[in-house]
C-alpha cells in the first residue's frame, strides 16, 4: 500500500470497511485440541460402553488417560499462542469458559470420588461449583479481579462443604455468595456511581 | 460547522493500520504488514507516527529469539477513530443531501 495524503471521504469510508473484514477473515483454529479432546473423550466412552460386556478391570481406570492429555494440550496451547499473529477481543472471554470447564471437570471427578453420600451438605458443593462458572468467566474476560477471586473462592468452598454437614454447609454458601457476587457488587456499584456524578 | 478530520488518521496507511487494530485486542507487526500490503519501511514510520500521537501501544518482544512487534490500539486510539468515523459521516450525510 502507497502512503495517500489526500484520500476522500468516501474512500476512507471503503478502507475502513475493508480493513475491518480483512481483520475479520484472517481469524482461525488450528482445531488439534479440539480434535485431541474430541478423539480421547470419545475413545474412553467407547471403552467403558464395551466394558460392560468385557468386564476388564483395566479399563475402569481409562479415564485417567485425559488428565496425560493435558500434558500435550498445555505444549499445543504455549505452541499456538506463539505462532498467532493476532488477538480478538473473544480470546479472552473464550478462554475463560475453558478454564471454567477444566477446573470444573476436576471438582466434579473429585466430588463424585469422594462424596460419602448424598445429602445436603454434599449438595450446595454442587451449587458451589455451578456458582464459580459465571463469576469467573466473566472476572475473566473483562479483567475484573474481584470477581475473579470471588469465582475460585466458590470452588474451593465446594471442596470444603463435602467435609461439612447440613446446616453448617450453608454457611460456605454464603460466603461464596458474598465473595462471588455481593462484594464485587458493591465495587461495580461504587465505580458505576462515580462514573455518572462525573458525566453529569 | 464541520468539525476537521483528524490529519493524522486521514492518511491512507496510518488509516488501514487504526482500521486492522479496531477489530482486534492486538497484532503483530507482520499481520499489519501483510493486510496492508505495505513495505516494512514506510510501515515503521507510520507506525511510529500513531505511536508518537497516543493512538497505539508497540510492544517489542523476543519470540523464539527473534525480535517481534505487537500493536495495540490505545483508549485515544479509539476515540480518536470514532470521531474520525463520526466526521467522515457527517460529511457522506451532506454530500447525499446535495
């Protein structure tokens, strides 16, 4: 492209566009972890599908073969950053919501592993996991610290309130309810009401 | 009364360069090159000239151990194009009238 001192409105205008939608098309995955997860979820499912007529002992322990595959998912994931010649605004936002899984994956595995039995207590660990999903994915992907906090502080208490009977669980999440949503609230609300007595 | 466009967007390349850079959190100095079809020269030089106005942030990073250039449009950068793009429609809206 020539440097142009002189361009008119109505070329301006094109480039814009034009520049946009360039921005806009160049924006791809390379798909491997995507197809990583895609081939060792649906390889273990099959497996266990099968097992129920095998009865091979082994196999019950084939889920472990996805916690191995995060071991290639970390070196595609550094490989892939390094090679990307861009970042859209949806990255992070995006990434948020895998890491929400991931660490979800985990509590959940976890709580399923070692939950005594089903009751209460055990119950608003669960809720405690849904609770940390939004407000870390949206801590995230607008960079919102205390939410952020307030997310993980939700997940650690689910794995606390498995230890702990009803009614006392109820405490944990009221305290994940605090930290998730109520402090980071009256943070949001105290920004929000000094951005508008400045506009006024 | 017209407000005037602003001379430092109103170049063709400098203007290609915000455009990329509105659309993305942030690129490399070779995606800019090859969107644009600029030379890396000229490139540099305008470049510089958004970085020197406050309309974007250069990083300058090693990746693999060699030298690499990452943009990034600024909060001036912004509302410097929205009122590139506000100006410019006013003008359009009047040349319609006409």
């Amino acid at each position: 492209m020539e440097e142009k001192e002189t361009l008119s409105n109505e070329e301006s205008l094109a480039l814009i566009t034009e520049m946009i939608s360039r921005a806009k098309s160049d924006y791809v995955e390379t798909g491997i972890s995507a197809l990583l997860w895609g081939t060792i979820t649906t390889f273990c499912a099959v497996l266990t599908f099968a097992n129920y007529w095998w009865q091979q002992n082994w196999i019950n322990y084939i889920w472990f073969l996805s916690l191995f595959a995060v071991i290639p998912q970390i070196l595609i994931s550094i490989r892939e950053s390094k090679i990307r010649k861009l970042k859209a605004y949806s990255d992070d936002a995006i990434g948020g919501v895998w890491i929400s899984f991931g660490i979800c994956i985990f509590l959940l595995s976890f709580w399923l592993s070692v939950a005594p039995n089903p009751g209460w207590g055990n119950t608003n660990s669960l809720y405690l996991i849904l609770y940390g999903i939004p407000t870390f994915t949206s801590g995230y992907a607008r960079r919102f610290k205390p939410m952020i906090f307030g997310g993980i502080a939700c997940w650690i208490f689910s794995i606390a309130s498995i230890y702990m009977l009803y009614p006392y669980s109820m405490l944990l999440l009221a305290a994940g309810a605090q930290l998730a949503w109520f402090i980071p609230g009256l943070i949001l609300r105290k920004k929000y009401l000094t951005a508008k007595q400045q506009n006024v | 009364m017209f407000k005037e466009l602003d001379p430092i967007l109103h170049s063709q390349l400098r203007l290609a360069v915000m455009s990329l850079l509105i659309s993305v959190k942030e690129a490399d100095f070779i995606f800019i090159r090859e969107k644009t079809n600029a030379t890396a020269g000229n490139l540099s030089v305008q470049i510089q000239k958004l970085k020197d106005a406050g309309y974007i942030e250069v990083i300058k990073e090693f990746k693999e151990n060699y030298p690499n250039t990452t943009c990034r449009i600024t909060k001036p950068g912004i509302k410097a194009f929205e009122e590139y793009v506000k100006a410019l429609q006013e003008y359009l809206k009047v040349n319609i009238k006409k």
